[in-house]
C-alpha cells in the first residue's frame, strides 16, 4: 500500500528538536494540510514552530508528556476537536541511559525510560487508532525502535528492554490491523546509532559508520509511505541479526564482542544532560 501525506495531518511526538523536527518538515515539504507537533518542551516547540510558520502547512503544537496518560488523553481529545483525525502518527519521542542496569535509578532512569519510550507509543496510538480505523481511510504509523532491540547492548541494558518490546508491539499491531482489514499501514525504523546529541559519545560497530539523522529520516519516511513492515538501517543490522540468530551463543558474544564491537559501543556514550523537566528528546 502505497500512501501520500499531501493535504493530510501528520502528528509528531518529540518534535521540538532533532529527529521529530525533521519529520516535521518532511511532512511540510511533501504538502500535508497539518502538522501536530508534541513535546514535553514548550520552549523547543515554539522555536520550531516560529521558524516554520512561513509554510502553508498549519502547524498545531502542544505540550505533552509522553510519560503520562492523563497528559496523552488530554492532548489527544484536543486534537480530534481542534485539528481532526491525524493520517499519520510518528512515535519518535524517546529517552535513553548509558549505564549498568544497577547504576539506574528506579524512577528517573527505569521507569522514564519504560514509560516515555514504550508506553508512550502505545497510548498514542491508542488515543487515535480507533477513529482512524472508524474513518475507513488509508492511515500510517512509524514508530521508531533501534538495533539494540534486536541485539544485546551493555550499559543500556533498560533501553534495549524498551526497543525489543516496541518492536514487538508494532509487528503485533501490523497483523492485527491486516487481519481486520483496517487500510492503516505500521512501519517500524529499527536504526543502528545515529549523529545525535541523544547517542553524543556511543561509538558505531565495525562497519557501521554512525548515520546522518537526515538520511535516518528520508529512509523511514519513505518505508512508512510504501507500507513497508521494517526499515533496517545500515545494512550491517540486519546482517548481525541473522548472524546472532545462527551462531552459538559464546560463539556470537566472541564476534560481538570483539569482531563487530557491539559490546563496547557505548564504552565513552555520554548523551545529553538529564533533565527532569525537558528529558524526553527525538529519539535517536
């Protein structure tokens, strides 16, 4: 299935910066009607939007934490009175924390990173998938996981937890929609690391060059639209993929480890500054 966001409305969640941005002007550059921009960031949304309101596209932006369902709720029946049913949704919002799992912190660290990066998602795309399914027309959804959710990362240990359960939520959610018949495609961007602040200091596997968010996003735009279930990014994910799933396990931890160096990728990761106010980034 093949779809056009022209003269449709995209939502965006961590769109005040980086990666959510980018979706945000793609959605412009390709002529859709509106855009809804959320982020927990106030200040990022207006600058974001300050900047864009040249544009013809109308750009809808609120505050919303993604951590909370109560905020999700309220935001979301705004938009279906304000804006109407979204076309498209891009669940990008997204935190991550480089230490060993007994370093976290239970609220700051595992919690937030569980609630914002997995519920999250999910009660987006619960607050609007019965009215896109209700309206009978073609719909997206792009929800953005990571390789570290198919294979085994040291020192973010609960990141990859919420990873590998976002992509089984989405794949879930794929077949489901395909066996009820609903016209609404769901795309899941599984990207090594990307030339992020959020991943500042991670270093990328033998062979796979850490990638430029603009190349990142064109790639899962593009995915989304042709109604692809996956969008593996570099290549060499989903070569390490078939290979974890082939080898022994002390044989592929030894190839991890010190072949590909997936192990100590995160060995210097620093990424941004946690705040408890403006934590929830675009992810990636």
């Amino acid at each position: 299935m093949t779809f056009s966001i022209t003269a449709r409305t995209v939502l965006v969640t961590g769109a005040g910066r980086g990666m959510g941005r980018l979706y945000v002007e793609r959605a412009i550059q390709e002529g859709a009607a509106a855009v809804v921009l959320w982020d927990v960031d106030g200040n990022a949304l207006e600058d974001v939007v300050t900047s864009l309101t040249s544009t013809a596209t109308a750009l809808h932006s609120y505050v919303v934490d993604v951590a909370s369902l109560e905020s999700i709720q309220a935001a979301a029946q705004s938009v279906l009175n304000d804006v109407g049913v979204p076309d498209m949704l891009v669940n990008n919002a997204g935190i991550v924390r480089g230490k060993y799992f007994w370093e976290h912190d239970h609220t700051t660290d595992i919690d937030a990173t569980l609630d914002i990066n997995l519920g999250g998602p999910m009660h987006v795309t619960r607050a609007f998938l019965p009215a896109m399914i209700e309206r009978g027309t073609p719909g997206s959804i792009l929800n953005i996981a990571s390789a570290s959710g198919t294979l085994a990362v040291p020192r973010m240990s609960v990141y990859a937890a919420t990873k590998w359960a976002m992509i089984g939520w989405s794949d879930s959610l794929r077949l489901e929609l395909v066996e009820a018949g609903h016209p609404i495609a769901v795309t899941t961007l599984i990207p090594s690391y990307i030339k992020t602040g959020m991943f500042e200091g991670a270093r990328g596997p033998l062979m796979t060059p850490l990638m430029e968010p603009e190349y990142v996003v064109d790639k899962a735009w593009r995915g989304a639209l042709e109604g692809r279930a996956r969008v593996q990014l570099p290549w060499t994910v989903q070569l390490a993929g078939t290979l974890r799933n082939l080898l022994p396990q002390p044989v592929w931890d030894v190839v991890a480890g010190r072949v590909f160096r997936v192990y100590s990728s995160m060995e210097k990761f620093t990424g941004r500054p946690v705040s408890t106010s403006t934590d929830q980034k675009a992810d990636r």
